[in-house]
C-alpha cells in the first residue's frame, strides 16, 4: 500500500470512530449540551461477581440490592481511569450512608499492580479482580473506563463510555436517589 493509500485508510478510520462516538450523545448536561458518553439504558445487571482484588472470598454485586450501584471498569494500564479515581473515590466517600455503593472491577491487569493502585488511590470500596475480561464482555465494553449507574431494583439506567467526571456522575446518581 503506498503511503497516499495508507493516509486514506487512516483517515477514514478516525471518520469513522468520531461517528461512532456519536452514537453515544443521549443526554442533555445542565447547560443544554449533549453528555459524550452517556447512554440510557433500562436493561437488568447481568450476574456480576468475581474473586475480591483485595482480601478473599467473592465479591457479587447482588450483595448491594436496595441501594444505586456505581459500577466501574478500570485498569493500571488506563489513563483516563487514572484520572477519573480520585473523583470516584470523592464521590464513593461523599454518597456513604445514603444509599449509593460503589463497585470496581480492574480489567485484564496485573493482580500486583491493581492492589498497589488500590493503595495508592486509598479506594475504600471493593474490586472485582477480572484478568480474562469476562465480565466487561457481558456488557460490550470495547477498553476501559466503563461506568454503569444501577437502580435500588437492579436495573442498568445510565452507561458512561470513556473519562467520566463529577459533573456528569453526580447527577445520574442523584436522579436514581430521588433527588433532582
């Protein structure tokens, strides 16, 4: 392929992946705009469980029926997980006692690494240690990060592909509280 034709070929890829991005434009923020990212979903949780990345035993997230459930995918080898941490960790240790739990699951990573992270994030809420990547297929997940946002009854309402924030969590969360 000469390179006039290898230029061609990457150009309509990323034609293509900014397309497909858009697919992803459900939501209005608070200033009108749309939220890149966020999907509306109303699909029940698949069986979501795996081995605890810190401590033993397994770890299933039917165990927080009642409450929303913020469900990220995360990995070391992430970026934008990298920097969407600490705000999940302010948002788990803002929304403790009203009802919200917060569920990690590190995806294809290095059990070694994950707990450091853990470590070094001080992340109080639980991780679902996932190597193979089986839970992330179940919901269609391309890489991390992922962040699903559950009802008290267990029903999937928001999914939020790639760097989440604050000021677009927050008010999925609070919606499903009751609170808006």
């Amino acid at each position: 392929m000469t390179n006039r034709g290898a230029l061609v070929v990457a150009g309509a890829a990323v034609v293509a992946f900014a397309l497909g991005a858009l697919t992803y434009v459900t939501r209005s923020n608070d200033s009108g705009g749309p939220d890149i990212g966020v999907t509306d979903v109303n699909e029940p949780l698949p069986a979501v469980a795996g081995p605890a990345l810190v401590g033993a035993g397994t770890i299933d997230a039917a165990s927080d029926a009642g409450e929303v459930l913020v469900v990220n995918f995360w990995a070391t080898w992430c970026a934008p997980c990298k920097r969407e941490q600490p705000m999940l960790q302010r948002l788990a240790d803002d929304y403790s006692g009203r009802g919200v739990s917060f569920l990690g699951i590190d995806h294809r990573d290095n059990k070694a690494a994950a707990r450091e992270w853990i470590r070094d994030f001080d992340v109080s809420y639980n991780s679902i240690f996932d190597p193979s990547g089986r839970l992330a297929n179940l919901f269609g997940m391309v890489g991390p990060p992922l962040t699903l946002v559950v009802d008290p009854q267990g029903v999937m309402r928001y999914r939020v592909f790639g760097e989440t924030s604050r000021q677009q969590l927050k008010p999925l969360i609070d919606e499903l509280l009751g609170q808006t």
